[in-house]
C-alpha cells in the first residue's frame, strides 16, 4: 500500500441525498481558542479579550467569537469526512448569529443537502447547497448556515 | 489613569457615512497562518493540506481555506480600530468567493456602509455593510454582506 492507494471518504456528487439530516460530533469551546483565534485572525476586540469590558457588555461576559463558531462548525463537519477529497471549493456561504456562544460551552451541528444542480460548464462537478444548524449542550440554536460548495463527481486517486 | 480608563477608537453608529468606503491595512497570509487555521478549526481538508490532491483537484493547485480568508477580513477590520469598543455583536455574515486565494497572497478589505437603522432597543442601531477582499493584485477574493450592532454612545467599563 502506497501514498496513492489510499481512498478518499468523501461523498460524490450524485451520492448527496436532498433532505438527508446529519450530525456531527461535538467541541468544547475553551478559552485557548479564543486566544488562538484571537492571534490567528488578528481580531483582538475587548469583547472577547478583556474579561473587564466583556463584564460591562450586554452579556455580561468576554463571549466566543461568531467567527470561531463558525469555523469550529466547519472544522466538525470536516471531521466527519463526508466531504474529504471530494469538495472542490466553497463558493458561496452565511452565517446569522442567534445566542452568544460562551467559555466552556460544547457545540455540534445538524446539516442537510438542500439543492443540488450539476454544473453546466464542468459536467464532473455539481453544486450543493447545505443547510447546517449549530446548537450548544442546552439545545439553544447559536447560529444558521448555508453553505454553497463545489463537489466533484468523480473520485480523485493521488 | 487605570483599566478603566482607555478611550476606545471606534466608530458609533452615528459615525458612519453610508456608501463611503473605508480600507484597512494589508496582510500577507503564509503557511503558518493555514497550518494555524486547520489546527484551530479541526479542518484538515486535502484541498489546503495535501498538495498531491489538490494538484489533482478542481482548481490544480492548493488553496487557502475558505474560512481563513474569512477570519483574517474579520481580523483586519478589527486592526484598524472602526470597530474598537463600538461594534457590539455580529448579527449575519454573507460572504461570496470570487477568486481563490493562495499562500503568498497580500490581502486588503474595502468596507463601505449600505444601510443603517436604529433598533427598538435604545443604544443600538444596525448598520449593513458590504465587504470586499483584495489581493495584491487588486482582484476581488471576497464579496459580502455583514450586518452588525452598532453603539449609539460610547462604550465604557465602570
């Protein structure tokens, strides 16, 4: 077995089902992301990196950047390997923010194939759209999403 | 002078002018910055972390994740303090991908105010911008949407 033997899990194209609910798998959110995030991205807002003016907000607390839900969501989907080696690119997506995301809370998301159209100049390649929920441990919806992404529809061998 | 006592730099609602754009300072995403993204977000996916696929891939070569682009917008708005200790959550993110971006790529953000209205709750007003990512060769990456709250008055921590 080789480098190019191994086979990617991601789902082709034609294997989405339109309306087909998933789950992923859970993340703490600690406050290391926050800080990780917060050299990463270069976002150092008092909301999230001063525990002083996160107590005067309205939440009454530093809170987890919408950002790191996001990408956190993304990074759980990921690890689900449904789009590994298959996914071509991200074209498209939204996020609307419903409940602050806090230190410590524990996150997952539900996902589904929404539409789906094969591309007219790339007949190897379609276009799905996703809509993904992410809850916290409570069962509070902390955000919304629609993801556009390109996906092959053939299997790619290294 | 104490904690307390820092005068924050942002905008307040009433501050901003519709339709007038506002550009940040450039930054030059490197390796490292995606190596940090795929470790903070748990998104390892081979289109930016194996360079034997993605040359196989869709767009032939690696590419920046989509959410890295993303968070370093969300950075550089942050680091030209419009935002400082006035911007008070983010409400919706909508972000189109124009143009794939790549390792070595210098990128700027362009921020120009669409719509403003103040919210029933006093304080707050929300402002609806349009987003746009630059390389260094002036071509659009990105193209959004943020809708953010906005302080009316100046944030302060006693």
């Amino acid at each position: 077995m080789k480098l190019k033997d191994y086979k990617f899990k991601g789902k082709l194209f034609d294997e989405w089902e339109i309306g087909k609910e998933y789950i992923t798998g859970a993340r703490t959110i600690t406050e290391s992301d926050i800080v990780t995030f917060a050299g990463l991205s270069g976002d150092w807002s008092a909301t999230h990196t001063n525990d002083v003016y996160g107590r005067s907000t309205i939440y009454g607390s530093r809170i987890a950047y919408g950002n790191v839900t996001f990408i956190v969501s993304t990074g759980l989907i990921s690890q689900t390997l449904m789009f590994e080696g298959a996914t071509s690119a991200i074209l498209d997506f939204q996020i609307a923010y419903q409940e602050p995301v806090r230190f410590e809370d524990t996150i997952y998301v539900k996902f589904q194939a929404i539409e789906k159209r094969k591309s007219k100049s790339h007949p190897d390649q379609g276009i799905i759209k996703f809509h993904a929920l992410v809850f916290n441990q409570k069962e509070e919806q902390v955000a919304e999403e629609e993801l556009l992404m390109l996906v092959a529809n053939e299997s790619i061998n290294i | 002078m104490g904690v307390l006592h820092y005068d924050f730099k942002g905008k307040l609602y009433d501050e901003w002018e519709l339709n007038s754009t506002y550009i940040s300072c450039a930054r030059t995403i490197t390796e490292d910055d995606v190596s940090r993204y795929c470790a903070l977000s748990g998104d390892y996916n081979p289109l930016y972390t194996n360079k034997f696929f993605a040359e196989k891939s869709f767009l032939g070569e690696r590419v920046l994740p989509g959410g890295l682009t993303f968070i370093i917008a969300n950075g550089l708005s942050c680091q030209s303090l419009i935002f400082d200790g006035s911007y008070i959550g983010l409400l919706d993110q909508h972000m189109q991908y124009t143009h794939p971006g790549h390792v070595g790529d210098t990128v700027y953000l362009a921020l120009t105010p669409t719509a403003m209205r103040l919210s029933k709750k006093p304080g707050r007003g929300i402002i609806t911008y349009r987003v746009e990512l630059y390389n260094q060769d002036d071509v659009q990456i990105m193209d959004g949407t943020w809708i953010i709250l906005m302080a009316t008055d100046k944030e302060h921590m006693e």
